[in-house]
C-alpha cells in the first residue's frame, strides 16, 4: 500500500471519527448536562492515562510489523510477538476493570465536586468506565499490528463504522432507552468489546499461516525491550504534557468548569485528527526506509509529511483560534457556553498547532531508535508546566491551565527540534523551519486575521457554519500554495492532466 493511499484512508477513517466524536456533544450536553459531559471527558482522560500500561509496547509491535514487511522478522518470531503483547495486555485490562470498579466509590465523593448529579449516579458512571478503559487498551494491540502491516485502508473503514455506532447509537440509547450518564457509559463499553474482536479477527487473518500457533515468547520481549522502554519514558512525559491540566483541573476547579474546559480540549483535541493521518502512514514507512538505509527517501519522506501536515493542520488551528467563539456558537447554538468555552478553545488551539508540528520529527526519531531524546526533552517540559498550572489555576482558573500549554509547546518547538536535526538530519533543520514552519504560518496568519476583521458572520447557525467552512478552505489553499512541496505536486498534476 503507498503512502499516498495510506494518508488519504487516514483522512477519511479519522475524519470521519473525529466527525462522530465531536458532531453529537451538543446533544450529549442537552440531555445529559455539562457535568455529565465532564466525567465522559474524565474516561477520555483516563484512558490517555492508561497508555502508560501500554509500556511502549503498541509503537514498538507496530514498528516490528513494519520491520516483518521487510523482511527482518519470520512468521513464526511475529507471531509469537503479537501472541505475547496479547496475554499481557490481556491480564492488565481485566486488572484495570476490577481496580476502577473498586476505587469508583472513592473518585465520585473525594475527587470530584458535582453539584447536580448524584453521587450514586457518578459512582456508576465511574465503574462502568472500567470495561470501556480495559477493552480500548487490548483494542490497541490489535490497531497497532494493523498500522505496522499498513492495512491502514481497512482499519480506517472499520474505524469509520465503528465510531459511526459508538456515538450515533448513544444518541439513540439516550433518546429511546434511557436518559442516563450510565447508559451512555454501558453503550460505550459494548462497542469496545465488539471493536476488539473485529480488530483481533482481522489481524490474523492479514499474518501468513505458521508452523504453530503463537505462543509467549520472553526473548522476543526482551530484544523489543530497549526500543519499547525509550519510547514508555517518552510516552510517560508526552501523557504529563497532555493530559495533567486536565488531571489536575478535575480535582482543582468544580465539575462544571471542568466540563467547559473539557469541551475546548475536545475541539482542540479534533485537530490531532488532522495529525495522525499523516503520522500514522508515515511512520511505518520511515521505519521501512530506515531499515534498509535509504538516506535521501529519509529525507524526502520528512520534508513531505511535514509540509504536507503543516498545509493542512496550519489553517485549521488559526481559523479555530480566531474564531472560537462564533465556532462554538454555531456548533452548540448555545451562548453561554460559547462565551465560557471561547477563550479556553482559542488558547488550546495554538498549543495543539505547535504540539503537532513536533509529530514528524518525533516519528522519524522512532524509525531511526532513538526513542531516548524525546524523554530527555518532555522530563524538562514536565518540570515547568506541572507547577505552573499548581500556580496559575488557583489563581486565575481553568485559562492559567491553558495558557501553559501554550507556553510550553511553544517553547518545545523552538527548542528541541534543533539537537534532533543535528544528530539525525544534519543540515536539514533550517529547510523544516522555514517550509514546514515559519513559511505556512506567516501566511496563514496574515491571511486569517485580515478575514477575522473584514467578515461578519451570519446570526444564522447553517450559514455561520458554511462561511467558516468556506474560510478554512480559502486559508487551506493559500497556505497550501506557500508550500514548495504541495506546489510542486500540484503543478505536475496540473501539468500531466493538459498534456
């Protein structure tokens, strides 16, 4: 499968689960309430948490995958891999299940302040969250095996379908079989399971036929072992970065507020749908070129992903700060929650910009092993912004938390991508700031602030929606223009479609 074909189903299957996750909380809100939205935000939470468990185990299984496509691992020794990560991460999600079963009592009445749901009714939720969190773990394994053998047409068609029933059939449970935060959190935890057995069936029947089945296999964890603890230390510092300001703001600030913070992120969080696709195809293919040594493919699938990712996640991030409050508005149709939420949205929404930016260095630091800078990095980061927020949230509230991450990521990349040019790319840094970085989003800027200043939107929510949408697109083009690599293709694809 080429990396073009791979990009495209990404953005199709992640699209449209970014579509799904997103298009129906306004409904979830209006029936359920902002608190309510609050704890499906803590299980998102807790299942960003959970990967830690993961141990760097789902990167390092799909970069063995890819390395199997290769030619460097035999049938037997994969699949003996594949069967090993399957009985531990098999034994940590039943742990998982029982552990927030347990502790569910505890986080309803000493964690969180609620001031509307019953405690009763947030226990529930709280224990209904452990088959959802333990079944998207095993889920994992099975996806990360799929991306390494780049089926990734496939796994985003059945990403697709199955986002489609997680959270349209919610709306449906809610309307017709009951209004609760517990039904919603039941309907979750039955579409995880039926979600792993589709991945799980599907995984083996990708692997060629062996002499014997899979079995545990303790050397093939151990040769996996140095590669997968770089990237569990990264993996550790990246979720810190991430996720404590809502760990954090979950116990620091009422339910309610940390439900509008919540929906900000989870704007915000939609552009990483715009990430992974890119991420995601070209991962296992720097991994294959690594792997036999094709420095110039190296550096020309580098500059492209990261051109090609700037193009299109450059213009959403501005369109989305810039117009925050009308976006909300328009999405929810609800004011109150726009004003709140705005501010919020628009901060996040430049620190998610300069997060992925980092994606592709950070991947192409993956495909060459050296999974140790990225830790190094995120420990310092770690450092600054947990105090930071114990600093600025019991003082200014949930936009001091917001304002860090901003700061921070800001800093990560005018910092560290330098020293993972100088040992990997050397003499390829200046062309990545200045075509993947400074070139995009000075244009982009420019071009989205003078339309923020011209353009009124329309009070009506159909029209307001198709002028932003409009706006994104006009922004996509140019910056799409700016950009050596987006142009040069369109201009040979233009070119052959005349001659």
């Amino acid at each position: 499968m080429s990396l073009k074909n791979n990009v495209l189903a990404n953005y199709f299957g992640q699209g449209w689960t970014a579509l799904m996750g997103l298009a129906f909380i306004p409904l979830y809100i209006r029936y359920l309430g902002v608190e309510a939205w609050g704890l499906v935000a803590f299980m998102s939470m807790l299942q960003a948490w959970l990967t830690l468990l993961d141990l760097g185990l789902t990167p390092t299984l799909s970069r063995e995958m890819a390395r199997f496509q290769a030619g460097e691992h035999s049938t037997q020794s994969i699949r003996d891999l594949l069967r090993s990560l399957e009985l531990i991460f098999g034994g940590v999600a039943v742990a998982v299940a029982s552990i927030v079963w347990l502790l569910a009592p505890w986080v309803a009445s000493q964690w969180f302040t609620a001031a509307r749901l019953p405690l009763g009714t947030v226990s529930q939720a709280v224990a209904s969250m452990g088959l959802v969190l333990a079944a998207r773990m095993l889920e994992q394994v099975y996806r990360g095996a799929v991306q390494g053998l780049q089926r990734q047409v496939w796994l985003n068609g059945a990403q697709a379908i199955v986002a489609t029933v997680r959270w349209a059939g919610a709306v449906v449970v809610l309307m017709y079989l009951a209004n609760s935060i517990e039904a919603f959190f039941v309907w979750q935890g039955v579409v995880s399971v039926l979600s792993v057995i589709l991945m799980a069936r599907q995984t083996y029947l990708w692997l060629p036929r062996s002499a014997r089945s899979g079995r545990f296999d303790r050397a093939a964890l151990v040769r996996i072992r140095p590669f997968a603890a770089g990237v569990a230390a990264t993996t550790l510092l990246v979720l810190l970065l991430t996720q404590v300001d809502k760990l954090l703001l979950s116990k620091l600030v009422p339910l309610e507020e940390f439900g509008y913070y919540a929906l900000a992120a989870s704007v915000s969080g939609a552009l990483y749908f715009l990430i992974s696709p890119v991420a995601t195809a070209a991962s296992p293919r720097m991994a294959e070129l690594v792997s036999q040594g094709q420095v110039q493919l190296i550096i020309d699938t580098y500059h492209g992903a990261s051109q090609w990712l700037a193009a299109i996640l450059i213009p959403a991030a501005l369109v989305m700060a810039s117009f925050a409050q009308p976006l909300l508005l328009t999405w929810t149709g609800n004011l109150g929650l726009a004003l709140r939420a705005a501010p919020l949205l628009s901060l996040l929404a430049l620190g998610t910009l300069c997060n992925g930016l980092m994606n592709v260095p950070y991947l192409t630091q993956l495909a060459y092993g050296w999974s140790g800078f990225a830790a190094r990095v995120n420990m310092v980061a770690v450092c600054l912004i947990v105090p930071a927020i114990l600093w600025s949230v019991p003082r200014f509230g949930a936009i001091g938390a917001a304002w860090a991450w901003l700061a921070l990521n800001a800093g990560y990349v005018l910092v560290s991508i330098h020293f993972m040019h100088v040992r990997l790319l050397r003499g390829e840094k200046r062309r990545w700031f200045r075509d993947a970085v400074i070139q995009p989003l000075g244009v982009g800027a420019v071009i989205v602030l003078t339309l923020r200043g011209l353009i009124e939107l329309p009070h009506e929510r159909i029209a307001a929606a198709a002028t932003l949408i409009g706006i994104t697109v006009f922004v996509t083009g140019v910056v799409f223009l700016s950009m050596p690599i987006p142009r040069a293709r369109l201009c040979r694809r233009w070119q052959s479609s005349r001659g």
